[in-house]
C-alpha cells in the first residue's frame, strides 16, 4: 500500500515537471507562436584583401613563402600557358577539384600578370567558418567566399568579376572522394553567360595521388602534378547556362585525355565522340580510388616529345 502510495506520488512530480516551465518554455503552445524569420548571417568580407597593400603582402607571401615550400614537396608540369598570350581579363578558370592542393598549383603555374590578377572562389562554410582561416586564405590565395548552404553574401562572384578580377572557380563544388570528376554545378557557367566572360578550362592530374581528402600534408617523394590550360571557351548567343557547362566539363575531359596522352590522340577521340568519361570507370570504390592514386608519369604523356611552350619544374 506504501509502495502504490510512494509510486502514485512520484508519478504525479514527474507530470508536474514536464509540464512545469522552469523558467524557460511559454504557456503559449508553440504551434501558436507568432512567426519570426530568423535573421540571415552575413558571410565574412573580402574586399580589403584585394587593396593594393594586401597585393603586396599577397606577392610577398606566395612567391616568398608558399612557392618555395611548395616546390619542395611536388614536381609540376604545366602546358597551354600560350592561350593566355592573346587574352586580356577577365576570364573564369574552371577546373577540376580532388586535393587542397589544387589551387596553389593553378596560381603557381600562371603567369605572374595573371596570377596577381585572380581571385579563387572558395566555400564558406569551410574556408570562412573561423576567422583565422578566412583570414589566412584570403591573405595568401585571395580567396572569396561562396555560400553552398544559404546566407547572405558580403561580396559576390559577379562584383569580383566586374571588378576586373580573374576568378578561379571549382564547378564540382567539392573535393573528390576518389580523385575522379563529378558532376559541374551550374554557377561558374551562369557567371559566363550573365557577364560575357570566356572561361579557361584548367584540367590537373596527380593532385589526389599528392594528398588525397583528408591527408593534411603532401605525401613524401615529391610526387608528380600536371596542370593544362585549354583554349577558351565563350558561350553562344543565347545559349543557356546548363548547355554551356555540359560544354565547360566537356572541354576538362578533353584536356584529361589529352594530358595521359597525345594531343592529336585525344582531338580524334572527342570529334568522334569518344572522350573517356572524366566520372571514371563503374567499378568498386577502392578500385577507383586506387587508380587514382598512381601520380601521373615524370616524363610528357605518351612519351613524346615535350611542346615547346610547356614548363616543367
């Protein structure tokens, strides 16, 4: 009889609690609530990183400090760097994404006109989610951010753009898991089209085999990186932002096959139809990451004759 007693008793202060407030819940039922729209964060600013002191901290920092170290971890091969001769910015740089070393190896690689000329499109909620990262990239890569996730942006690709700014965008969105290409977004394609810019196709090899996601440092043996720059592309009178980035991941693949073989190997190929899916093969995950994971040969593809306006270093 105590024990039912004792029982009912706790039963009864249990109930109580729940539907007590303690300080914190409302006697209005939640469902009742007048509706509030939460305040949209601001994304971190940028534009004081591409004043003309930051420039030159910018200069001092990659050819001072970010060249010299990166070097000593890889080996680079850079070809195509003649299409920019007859170009003047702005322009988009699209390539493909697989390693965070992927962006010291396309600045490094361009002309230093270029490179002190281009800003890299770089995600917020990564790059930007603390202050000393968001303050670190975009002092050494002049990084800005774009928001994946929804907010308020503080600068925006097209007011760089405008801005005479070269940008340098990944379409993927994201580094690959397994080093092979996915699917482009549509954003880098919109950009072009909306403003009238041509995109440079950019495509790499190496860069997952280096330091795939994940691995916080290049592995040991200075692997090899390839890098080639394509002839632009410009979108057509009228032509939509989805067809022209089928074209923009179209023309990376190109550049893939042309980098693990010959440039006249691999035009015969695409004008046929041909070009090897840059998503890679169906197979089992371990397998892709594995083929992946071999570093592109040290010496040109196919083991011809290197052009004359590549540059190995």
């Amino acid at each position: 009889m105590r024990r039912g007693v004792f029982r009912g008793g706790v039963d009864d202060v249990r109930t109580m609690a729940r539907g007590w407030r303690w300080g914190r819940r409302s006697m209005v039922p939640r469902s009742a609530e007048a509706y509030v729209q939460a305040a949209e964060p601001t994304v971190f600013p940028t534009d004081w990183s591409r004043t003309r002191p930051l420039r030159v901290l910018r200069e001092v920092a990659q050819k001072g400090g970010l060249e010299p170290l990166f070097r000593s971890q890889v080996r680079t091969r850079v070809e195509g760097l003649d299409v920019l001769r007859s170009m003047t910015g702005p322009v988009i740089f699209v390539a493909n994404h697989a390693s965070h070393l992927d962006t010291p190896l396309i600045l490094l690689s361009l002309p230093d006109d270029w490179r002190r000329r281009t800003a890299v499109a770089a995600a917020s909620d990564y790059f930007f989610d603390t202050w000393w990262r968001a303050v670190g990239s975009a002092v050494v890569f002049n990084t800005f951010p774009i928001e994946r996730r929804g907010g308020t942006m503080a600068t925006t690709s097209g007011e760089v753009l405008a801005d005479g700014w070269n940008l340098l965008i990944y379409p993927e969105g994201t580094r690959s898991t397994d080093g092979w290409v996915a699917r482009f977004r549509m954003g880098a394609a919109w950009l072009a089209v909306e403003h009238g810019v041509p995109v440079v196709p950019v495509a790499h090899r190496g860069t997952f085999a280096a330091m795939p996601r994940g691995q916080g440092w290049p592995s040991p043996g200075r692997r090899q990186l390839t890098v080639r720059f394509g002839a632009p592309v410009r979108p057509a009178e009228g032509e939509s932002a989805r067809d022209f980035g089928a074209r923009l991941q179209a023309a990376v693949a190109v550049l893939l096959d042309e980098d693990q073989d010959t440039w006249w190997a691999a035009r015969r190929r695409s004008a046929r139809g041909e070009t090897p899916d840059p998503a890679g093969p169906d197979v089992a995950q371990w397998r892709r990451v594995w083929q992946q994971s071999q570093s592109p040969p040290a010496g040109a593809p196919g083991g011809r004759r290197r052009r004359a306006w590549s540059l190995t270093r």
